[in-house]
C-alpha cells in the first residue's frame, strides 16, 4: 500500500453544501490543500455514482490526492479509487479485502476497542473513529469519548482519522490522543469559500497529526 496523507480527510456531502456542484466544491477543497477525498452518496443509483465519482477521480488525480468511496465496494471498483471506506454494517472488513487486494486502502469505521481491534486484524489500512463530537450529516450517530479514542490509539497501530463535528476548535481536542488526520464535512463543504476554509483546516491540522511510522506502511 502506497502511503497516505490523511491530515485533512475531505467527506463530500451534497446536502450541505453551498456551490453549485460537487466539483467545484471539491475542486476548492483541493486547491486549499485536503490531503485525502471520501465520496460519500447514499442515494445515487450504481450508475451515476460511478460517472459522478469518475469525474471526482479526475480533479483528485490532478492535484495527486487519493480518492476513496463510501461504503460501494463495486463503485470503487468501477472508479478505479484508490479504495472504500465501509462502516460497521456493511460489507465485512475480510471480504472487502479479500476483493480489493493488497494494494487498495480500505478504511473502517469503529465505535469501540473491540471494533477497532477487529478492523485491525482483519485487514483494515485505517480507522474512522467517531462520531467525536455533534454532526449534523448522521442524525443517528454512535458518539466516542476522548477516554474510548486514547483506549483504540493504544489498542492499535492503525492510522486513526477522527469524525464527526470536527473543526478548527474541536481539531485541537483530538489533537492529544495521536491521531494521523482529521475528517471534515461541514466545516469545509458547506463554508461560503470552501477554498480559504481548506486552508486554514489544513494549517490547523497539520499543527497537530503525529505521523504514523513508517513499519505500518510495510516499507
């Protein structure tokens, strides 16, 4: 597996946002310097998530930042990302990567040390923990203490990319507990300059991810 920025983790949410298309938010959100892009859609049918995340592939292959999908395994497959990011109730972590192969991320949300663990062991590159902190994109959100998130830091040697109502001031209260990057929503996609919101997440973010060594890489 190649190695990954994972300081400021773009999760796309059309929702919420205030342009016009989800290009030109992502295309904002590049420029200002996201590290990583997650294509999250629940509602596109297999189709029009692949030509959409097509079109996504190509602006984060301009700017040599990887593209990951949100749960569909087989858009991911049909985009060609560099992987999926599946949840607790999806696709299991050993089938997904028993069908992605060695070579393509695959990023696990977890709750819990147990989940963690597991993720861990059943090959997972990465953890989603959260929701840290109130979030308005999942109104049935699992929240996570900071007492359970430095339990997963030192259950595991994953990279650990924090979620949920995360921002500038709220970056800084992970920033403890050794994380390698932070997941943004809202406070990127649905800001009126989605650019200079990018860059001041990145400059505040990149103050406080501790790097992951360089073993988890299998370097």
């Amino acid at each position: 597996m190649c190695k990954v920025d994972y300081t400021l983790y773009m999760v796309t949410d059309r929702t919420l946002m205030g342009t016009k298309t989800l290009e030109e938010c992502v295309e904002q959100a590049l420029s200002g310097g996201v590290t990583l892009v997650q294509l999250r859609e629940k509602h596109l049918d297999t189709e029009a998530f692949v030509m959409l995340g097509k079109r996504i592939k190509r602006l984060c292959d301009a700017y040599d930042v990887p593209l990951v999908i949100n749960d569909r395994l087989d858009v991911a497959l049909g985009v060609d990302a560099i992987g999926l990011h599946i949840g607790q109730h999806d696709l299991s972590v050993s089938e997904a990567r028993a069908i992605l192969g060695p070579n393509r991320l695959l990023g696990v949300s977890a709750t819990t040390v147990v989940q963690a663990e597991r993720a861990q062991a059943d090959g997972a590159d990465y953890l989603g923990v959260g929701a840290m902190f109130v979030t308005q994109t999942k109104q049935d959100a699992s929240y996570v203490s900071l007492q359970t998130l430095a339990a997963i830091r030192k259950a595991v040697n994953l990279p650990i990319v924090t979620i949920g109502g995360m921002d500038k001031e709220t970056i800084v209260l992970c920033a403890p507990y050794g994380v390698q990057g932070f997941a943004v929503v809202s406070a990127l996609v649905s800001q009126p300059d989605v650019f200079l919101a990018a860059k001041e997440l990145k400059r505040c973010s990149k103050a406080y991810v501790r790097p992951v060594p360089p073993a988890l890489y299998g370097t």
